[in-house]
C-alpha cells in the first residue's frame, strides 16, 4: 500500500469504530447506517483509493470541482452525493453524474433539475436540505429550507419528473435555538422525517452528521452521515 492508501485506510477504521460503537450506543444495527465519505478539495486520486478500500459513497459540494471528478472516476462502482449550495446554471452538470442531491432547498432549483434529469435521462435522488435556523418561510445563510417550507417542496420533489424524493439532510446550525445543540437539531431533524414519510413513505434517508457529530446524528436516528477530514484529513483550502 501507499502511504496515502495506508493513511485513508487508518482513518477509515477509525471512522467505522466510530460509527459501530455509536450503533451499539443507540441500539442500532450498522446496517442503518451508511458512511458517505466528502471529498471536496482532495483528487479524484484519494477517491480512487477509497473505492479500493471499500467505500462506495462519496460526497461533492462544488460542481467546478466535482464534474471532472466524476468523470475521471466514471470507471469505479460509486454513487455521487452533490452536497453543497446549487446554482440553477450547474444543474445540467450535475444532472450529468450525481445520484443524489442532498441541497435542495427552492422550488426553482427542483424544476430546474427536474428539466436536467430528464434531459440526462436520468433518474435523480432529492433530499430537501433543511436549515433549522432559518426564520419561518425563509432559507438558511449556508442553503437549506425553514421547517414549514418542507411539505410543499417535498411535493413538488415528488410530482417532478426525474426526480425521486428521497429524505432530509441538514448541517448542524451554528446560530439560533439549535446552535451547540446538535443532538437537539437531529431530533427535530428525524421528527420531521417522520411527518414526511407520512406522505412519502420511500423518503427514507435522514443525512446527518460529519466529522465532529456524527455520534449525535448515529444517536438521533440519521442514515447516512457525512464524513471529510476524519477520513481525508485536513482540507488544502476552504471548501
Ligand atoms: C464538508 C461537508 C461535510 C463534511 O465535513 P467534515 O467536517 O469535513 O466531516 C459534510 N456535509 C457537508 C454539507 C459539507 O459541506
């Protein structure tokens, strides 16, 4: 192995540690629970180690970066996650390699890839990103949605042809009711995936957690959390 391949592979473990020991913590099977690995501002080289170690999520928040990525690692067994803010401008790209949207968070962006993923003849997952700091009707300073804008945009999500309406995602906010309270935020998280598998009953995920949290977001019933540099290390640059 690499020095690079062992490192990912260290981190990978300890990661899996993490998550197997917050699964036993919660009374949950690993099995409900998938790791999808962030890769932003690290090559399409690290993202061909990891599918060699196994892993087969990964995780983009920039198309600029993410598009020749994906197209440089078209050849490994990954489903690509498209996890940061989106302009209605890079939704044909995106539409072009991700399996799942976990950002979306306005009624433009969902007719926006509605259009792309037809026009791709693909089929999209769409999470709606919740900011559960954002004022009612509003959305957040980082994307993502009020709560009370949910039902309608999960709506929309479902009647949009190519797109499938998958579950929630958000980040842990850093300001109002829920800052420092991450557990707090998961909760209400996966309480408001229960109201919309009450009318979405296959919108199953709940993607939560990263690096720092994702115990929290183990605990609180998330099933796919979100991990960057506790596997790739610190990010090169901001991102
Ligand atoms: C970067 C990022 C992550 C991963 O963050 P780490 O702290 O590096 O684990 C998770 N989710 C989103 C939306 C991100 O942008």
């Amino acid at each position: 192995m690499t020095d690079r391949k062992s490192e990912l592979a260290e981190n990978l473990a300890r990661v899996e540690e993490r998550i197997a020991s917050a699964c036993v913590a919660a009374g949950r099977s690993r099995q409900e629970v998938t790791l999808i690995v962030v890769t932003k501002t690290h090559p399409a080289s690290d993202v061909r180690l990891l599918a060699d170690l196994g892993v087969r999520h990964v995780a983009e928040n920039r198309d600029q970066d993410a598009a020749p990525k994906a197209a440089a690692c078209a050849d490994l067994p990954l489903d690509w996650h498209f996890v940061g803010q989106l302009q209605t401008n890079k939704v044909r790209s995106v539409a072009g390699y991700a399996h799942v949207v976990q950002s979306v968070d306005r009624p433009k962006l969902v007719t926006a890839l509605s259009a792309a993923a037809e026009g791709a003849g693909r089929e999209l997952g769409v999470l709606v990103q919740i900011a559960l700091d954002a004022e009612s009707g509003e959305r957040g300073t980082r994307g993502g949605a009020a709560p009370d804008l949910l039902p309608e945009l999960a709506d929309l999500v479902a009647r949009a042809p190519g797109l499938r309406i998958d579950g929630l995602m958000t980040v842990a906010p850093l300001s109002g009711e829920y800052a420092g309270r991450e557990q707090a935020a998961f909760e209400r998280l996966v309480e408001l995936s229960s109201s919309l598998r009450a009318d979405h009953p296959t919108a199953t995920m709940v993607s939560a957690g990263m690096s720092a949290d994702l115990e929290q977001a183990v605990r609180a019933g998330a099933t796919h959390v979100r991990v960057g540099t506790a596997v790739l290390g610190a990010r090169p640059r901001l991102g």
